[in-house]
C-alpha cells in the first residue's frame, strides 16, 4: 500500500512539474508576449491601486514588503501681492512646496525586526536615505515611480495587544523626505523637468 501511494504522489508530483513547465514555456512564448502587448495597446497601461512596490537604496535595512502606502503627495504655499497701481488685482505665486510624511503599515513580521535596527541607527546618527514607492501594472511592471529623496524614519507603532483577541499586529511606519519632484533646488537633486518618473531601469533597492 505504501509503495501504491508512493507511486501516485510520484506521478503527481510529475504531472505538476509537466504543468509548471508548459505554463512557464506558455507566459515566455512569442504569442503571449504579442497577446499581452496587443491588450495594453487596446486598455492601455493601467497601474492598480493594489499593487505597489517600496524600495530603499540601503541594502542593510531592506524593510520587506507593505501592505498599506499612504501619504504621497504634495501642495504648494500661496504668495499674494499686491501692486500699487492695482489694488483689486493680487499677483499670485506658488511658494514652498510641502510634501506629507509618507505612511507605510503592514502586519507584524521577520522583517519587523530590521525595521527597529534601523530606528535604532536612526537614533544615534541621522543618515538620509534615497528610496522609491512604484506603482505595477497587471503584469508586475512599474507603470510610474516616485523617487523619495532624504528620507528617515519620524515615527513607528504597532496596534494593541490583546490576549483575549484574535486580530494581527499591525505595525506603522512614517517617513518623512525632502520630496519627489525633480525640482533642481532640494539639497542633492538633479537639474530636470519637474515631475514624476517613468519607468526605469534596475537601480534602488532592485526596483523594476
């Protein structure tokens, strides 16, 4: 009976890699790559809410993987004057942009624990760091990125504990960066055309 049942999950196990296989031969082939190039072309290259990647330029703080991204966006200050010759007439300019603090939450897990390494680094000497929150597409290519410059961390939590519960620990991460537009004047930034990035090609934090 046991060489019986050794053999079936053999013969199993056979027939999922004979499935694995032709699956894998079937995403790389020609005619799926033309049928996947023809349906952006028809729906056009569409970035899901859901799916989303954070990177970081540090390799020592690799943060995982989040379930929850928030925060990302920015407004300006207004400036009024208003001319001598012209009194009902105010001149109006954009002033200082502000960018919010950016939330990250998840569940509790492995990766929890460098998270404090990281805050505790952060405690003793304040090293900015360079990261980038992207937005994918049904296929897992990044549709648009956010380059998030000089960021750390402002402040970290985790929701109650309760014995007599059932819920999972979230943990909440917030970060605070100097911005996302390539606007010339933050410390560090690159002459350009401000504005969000397209995709690009492998760099921070192998992010795709």
């Amino acid at each position: 009976m046991q060489n019986g049942f050794s053999g079936m999950t053999s013969g199993v196990g056979r027939g999922l890699g004979t499935v694995r296989g032709g699956a894998d031969k079937a995403l790389n082939s020609k005619g799926f790559k033309q049928v996947t190039q023809g349906l952006d072309a028809f729906f056009g290259t569409v970035s899901v809410a859901r799916r989303f990647r954070v990177a970081i330029d540090e390799s020592t703080y690799d943060l995982g993987t989040w379930a929850n991204a928030s925060g990302l966006s920015v407004s300006w200050d207004t400036c009024e004057y208003r001319t001598g010759d012209k009194w009902n007439h105010p001149l109006i300019y954009p002033g200082i942009p502000r960018y919010q603090r950016i939330k990250l939450s998840r569940a509790a897990c492995h990766d929890s624990q460098t998270v404090q390494q990281w805050l505790q680094a952060t405690a003793r000497e304040n090293k900015p760091l360079s990261g980038a929150v992207a937005l994918l597409d049904w296929l897992g290519q990044a549709t648009v990125t956010w380059e998030l410059r000089e960021f750390f961390p402002a402040g970290w939590g985790i929701s109650e504990f309760n014995a007599a519960g059932g819920q999972v620990a979230m943990e909440t991460l917030e970060l605070v960066h100097t911005g996302f537009l390539d606007d010339g004047f933050a410390p560090g930034a690159a002459t350009g055309q401000p504005g969000v990035t397209a995709p690009r090609t492998p760099g921070i934090g192998g992010l795709r």
